[in-house]
C-alpha cells in the first residue's frame, strides 16, 4: 500500500475552488450591458408630427374641392395659418396625462425647377413656431417629419426662379425638437 | 512481514484520497454548469419595454382596420360574435390610417350599451402579449365635451409608463336630412279634386352602383355594409296644402327592390333589429303600428339603417315611407307625398361622412 | 527528496480550464448587447409613413384621371425630391411603362390601372403592386 502524501484530496478542492470563485465573479460584476432606449422620445415626436401632416393634408369632407388644407396654406404662402394650425394638432391631449408643451418647430417647402433635365431643388422658409429662434441652442436633438403635398398650381406671386408653372408635388419638411 | 506488492499504475485501484479530491471537483463543476445558464439569462433586459407596447397597440388601434374589419354588430345578438374578433382595430379601411370609423369607435369605448370588452378582451385582443399589463386608453373627439376611456382601464401611475399620442379623424356617418321645406315641388304631385284618399310612398333611393365606387376613398365613402346611415324626416307637410287636407298619416315603412318592387327578405319591417324606426324620437314599429297624424302635429320621423347584408346590395333598394291622406274635399284639385330621393354622393340630397378631428393616447404598464 | 504523487494536477488543470472557458463566454456574451437595436431606433428607422404617404398620393392621383403632363410632372418631383431630401429612391409605373387612359384592364364603371411602386432607402425596400379604380360612368 502506497503510504505517500497525495494530494488528490487537495487538488480536488483547489480545482473546485477555483472555477466557483470565478463563476461567481463573472456573474457578479454586471458585465451584461443592457444599453437604455434614449431615442422613446424621439419616436414619439416622430410620430406625431407625421400624424399632425397627416391630418392636415386630409381635406374633411369629400368635395368638389379636392385640395388638402396644407396645400391650400402653402400655395397662399399663409406661415401664420400653418403655424397656429400646425400648434393645435402637436397640443393635442385628451386630459388623461399631465400634458407639458415643449416643442417647437420649423417647417420648409421644397419644390422642384425643372429647368432642363432632372431639375434641380428649389426651397424656402414657410413657417416656424413662436419661439423656435430662441430654443435653437437647445441640446435636444431635432426630428425631421415630411409630407409630399400636391398643389394644384405654383403659389400666387411667384417667378420662375421659385416656382415652375402649374401643378406639382412638393415637399414639405418640418423640423421638430424639445425647448 | 509479508512481501508488499508494489502497485503499479494497470492495477485497479484508486486511493481515497483520489476519490474524495475528484469527487469535490466534480461537485463543484456541477455547480459551476447549473450557473452557466444565468449568464445569458441576463441578457434579456428585466425593463419591460413598455413604449414599445404602447406604440403597438397605437397603430392597431389606430391604422389596422381589425379582423375581422367590418364589425357592425349593432343588431343580431352582437355579445355572441365577440369571439370573432381577433383584433380591435379602428380603422375605416386599410388603405385609409389614421383615419377611425365611428361604429368602430363606439363599440371600443363602451357608449354601446349592449356590448361591453372587459379587460381581459382588451388584452387579448388589442394590448397582446404574455403579461398582464395595465392600461389607459382615451379618446377625444372635437366637438364633443366627454373623454372616451376603454373599459378596465386605470388612472394613469405617477411613476413612468409607455406611453403613445396619435391624431387621428374620426368618420362621422352620413345622413339624410330631407326637411320638406328645403324642396319645394320637388316631392308632390297632383290629383284629381274627385279622388278623396290615396295611399302614397315617399321613397328613399339607394343606388349601390353609384354608392359603393371603388374610386371614392373609403374615407369619404357611403358604404351602407359597413357603416349605418340615416334618414330624417321632417315638416313633411309643408308643401302640401294643409287647407285642403282632412288627416295624413304615416303608416310605417317597407324595403322593396328596384323594379319588382319585392320586399327585402332580411330587412322585413317586424324584425326590428336590422335598423332603427323612431317617431319624435320614440321607436316605432316598422309595420302594423298606431298611424301617426302627420299634419296636424308636426313629427320627425327617423330611420336608422345599422347595416345592409352583403348579398342585398347588388341591386338598389328603395325604403318606402307610406303616407295615407284624406281630403277633406272635392273643390280643388289636390297635392300629395310622393316621390323619390336619392341617397348618393350630392350634397344636396346627403350630408356626406364628416371627418372629424380627434387625438388618442394609450399608456401601459 | 522523494517527490510527492504529481499524478493528480490533472484534476487542477481541469479545474482552470473551465474558469477559463467561462471567462471566455462572458467576453462573448458580453458583447452582445452592444451589437442590439432598442425598439425606438428600429421605429424610427423604418419608412412606414413616407410608405404610406406615397401611396395615398399614388391613388389618389390615379382616381383624378391625369394626362401625360401630369404624369411626367408627378414623377419627376417624386424621384427629385425623394432622393434629394429622404435619401430614398421613389419611383412607379402605371400599366406598364407609360399611364395609358384605358388602363390595364376594364369593368362595367370601372378601369383598372395598375401601379408598380418601388421604394428603397438603403435600409428599408418596398415594392408593391396596386390595382387602383378609375371611375367611368358608362
């Protein structure tokens, strides 16, 4: 009989040691990085400026005039009408949450000239929000919403340089973003 | 002694001490495997996304028309078919988002008294998902002062929840609002100052063909199968010449087809469910009711179509209000209630679904 | 010096070897959640209403019944527009290569206009097929 010191016993328990002292530190020190969702509001903004466009560029009834109210404000050039119409669908609530309003907005129209061949983009400022100058230097960042509008001839007053004769699609591009 | 036999290593035979050190490694090894699994369990976040749900639940609320996605159980023992629905979605149509029907919206939100969801029906049919959630979806039409809530919904918690806003147009029905004063001469004819009574129909034409145009966006349609549609009657006799007339009395009302002039089967008058007859605002059978004096009180008549069956609307359907005059005389030549009025796109004959403006907010959590 | 029984360092070795092996999967694992999209970045990155925009103007302007100026002017803005503002390729046909005023097919009231849709923003890439109605009062 082998009367020798082995060390079986003590490897054995060295060897367990080991691997539980590392599992346990693996599972302990929070390496799963579960990263947070910044962009909720983002999506949410997103999605109601989109719905607001929406809404505005569906004329309420089926009548003989088949123009949208967006493309009636943007062939008459009417920023103020945009602007507080435009307020009142992002204001809207139903009363159930508590309803803070902070956005703002800024919203151009781009056409195209067709000049000869693809054409080229024409664009100009149509309206904006009350305060949108001042909270520009906000750090929150601005979402782009667009509509296609289709109006059923140029704006009144313009030139050519502006706007080809006749009726085209445009597209309005509004920017949105949190004071 | 005895001679020691020298072990070598082919021999079968293991130490304790091997034993006892190998069985506590594999001990341990066990317990090592059994954690493994809780490392990727912890990949899968313990925040339960509750923006995502409310978002999904806005756009099958609010761009999915549903399946099934005409459900206008107004009549026919509505409670029954709510099996069939799979998923609540209040769109008009699916080419039409954002853009909810009435009927829809109605029965979503309870004002239907004979169909209610309970919170559970929400969950399984609009809400989905694994996890009991709570919710609280509103509804505010413009126009109207009440918030619409859906039933088994709560108050919305202090601390955060998902949460979605959608504006949306709400698709009023239409309706035809035939004040007699508005058409003059358009709905008389004369008789003979000899012929003292007669029995004559008022008739209000639907012309399928014409309604149901696949070019019209369902936003704007008059679609009798999937949305009901009204007609009011009222200052009926005001183009007559009351002088000259003893009683008129209005005597109930039928469903004939175009041409044969056969009765429609499932919208016979005594089944009163498939639509809605009331006088002054009582209801009022649609046959072998109490006649009502038309000319000396001034009633508004009110019929309430809640829907055409699929199979009726190959052919157009007159609904006959059946007006009975007494003369009193024979001196002049008389004037009488008849004619037709069509139930189609122009204005001036209906007023056209409405789109109004609306704003619907869901929270879960 | 007599040595002691080495033989049992195999049992050790194992032993480090799989505290190794699950210090490996946790680098592994630990990556992964780093290479996933949240919820509202992949709403907010799919075209749903650009899609949908498009389409509504699509069938809407089919049902009014457009001449070839139209037509040329329609598709010209789209593409142009589309691609210099939403970075997005937007283009159709109608009954094949050009609109024609009978359609593709016809019907009692009706004729039949098939509009091929293709959308692609680098991401995102739609095609469809749409029977649109024009009403024609025989």
């Amino acid at each position: 009989m082998n009367d020798e010191g082995q060390l079986y016993t003590i490897e054995g328990i060295t060897a367990g040691v080991i691997m539980l002292v590392t599992a346990f530190t693996i599972f302990n020190s929070g390496l799963v990085y579960t990263p947070g969702d910044a962009h909720i509001s983002d999506m949410q903004i997103q999605q109601l400026g989109y719905d607001a466009l929406a809404m505005m560029d569906t004329p309420a009834e089926l009548g003989p005039v088949k123009e949208s109210p967006l493309a009636e404000m943007i062939k008459a050039k009417n920023d103020a009408g945009f602007k507080s119409e435009f307020n009142r669908y992002l204001t809207l609530h139903t009363g159930t949450t508590e309803f803070v309003d902070s956005l703002e907005f800024n919203a151009t129209v781009f056409n195209r000239l067709k000049n000869s061949g693809a054409g080229t983009v024409h664009s100009y400022h149509f309206s904006n929000s009350t305060m949108s100058e001042v909270s520009m230097l906000t750090r929150e960042p601005a979402i782009s919403v667009t509509r296609y509008v289709w109006l059923s001839d140029r704006p009144g007053g313009s030139v050519d340089s502006e706007y080809d004769n006749g009726g085209q699609l445009v597209l309005l591009e509004v920017l949105i973003w949190r004071r | 002694m005895d001679a020691i036999r020298r072990i070598k290593d082919e021999d079968a035979i293991l130490s304790i001490d091997f034993l006892a050190g190998f069985t506590i490694f594999i001990l341990s090894l066990i317990m090592v495997i059994s954690l493994v699994p809780g490392v990727l369990a912890g990949i899968q976040s313990d925040n339960i996304d509750y923006d995502a749900v409310a978002y999904r639940t806005s756009v099958i609320l609010v761009e999915d028309p549903g399946a099934p996605d005409s459900w206008n159980y107004e009549w026919d023992y509505p409670m029954i078919h709510k099996a069939d629905m799979q998923r609540l979605g209040l769109a008009v149509d699916k080419e039409t988002p954002n853009i909810l029907s009435r009927g829809k919206v109605n029965f979503f939100f309870n004002l239907s008294p004979d169909f209610i969801f309970s919170a559970e029906e929400y969950r399984d049919k609009v809400i989905f998902g694994d996890i009991p959630y709570l919710y609280n979806i509103s509804l505010k039409v413009d126009g109207e002062s009440k918030t619409y809530y859906a039933g088994g919904g709560t108050e919305v918690p202090d601390y955060q929840y998902g949460y979605m806003r959608r504006l949306v147009k709400v698709k009023e029905p239409s309706s035809a609002e035939i004040n007699f004063t508005n058409y003059p001469g358009q709905y008389t004819l004369p008789l003979d100052r000899n012929v003292t009574s007669i029995t004559s129909d008022f008739s209000v034409l639907f012309p399928y063909d014409v309604l149901i145009n696949k070019s019209v966006n369902p936003a704007y349609r008059i679609d009798p199968q999937s949305e009901r549609v009204t007609i009011n009657l009222s200052n009926i006799c005001s183009d007559l010449n009351k002088s000259d007339l003893e009683s008129m009395n209005f005597a109930g009302i039928a469903f004939r087809r175009e041409g044969g002039g056969s009765e429609i089967g499932s919208l016979v008058p005594w089944k009163n469910e498939t639509y809605s007859l009331m006088v002054n605002e009582m209801p009022y059978p649609g046959s072998g009711g109490e006649e009502v004096l038309v000319n000396s009180t001034n009633p508004l008549i009110t019929l309430i179509l809640y829907k055409v069956p699929t199979d009726e609307v190959h052919f157009p359907m007159f609904v006959n209000f059946s007006f009975s005059h007494v003369f009193k005389n024979n001196f002049t030549d008389h004037t009488y209630l008849s004619g037709i009025h069509r139930y189609d796109y122009n204005t001036s004959n209906v007023t056209q679904p409405e789109l109004k403006d609306a704003v619907m907010e869901v929270a879960i959590w | 010096m007599e040595t002691l029984n080495d033989e049992g360092q195999w049992i050790v070795m194992m032993g480090f070897l799989v505290a190794i092996g699950m210090f490996m999967l946790a680098i592994i694992v630990s990556q992964a959640p780093l290479v996933g999209q949240t919820t509202a970045e992949s709403v907010i990155e799919f075209p749903k209403n650009e899609v949908q925009d498009l389409r509504g103007k699509l069938v809407s302007m089919v049902s009014t019944s457009p001449t070839g100026t139209l037509q040329e002017r329609f598709r010209g803005d789209m593409a142009l527009l589309s691609m210099s503002r939403n970075n997005a390729i937007a283009t159709y046909s109608i009954d094949g290569d050009n609109w024609t005023t009978s359609g593709t097919s016809t019907e009692t009231n009706y004729i039949y206009h098939i509009i091929d849709i293709h959308y692609n923003n680098g991401i995102t890439d739609y095609n469809e097929n749409l029977t649109t109605f024009q009403w024609v009062t025989v």
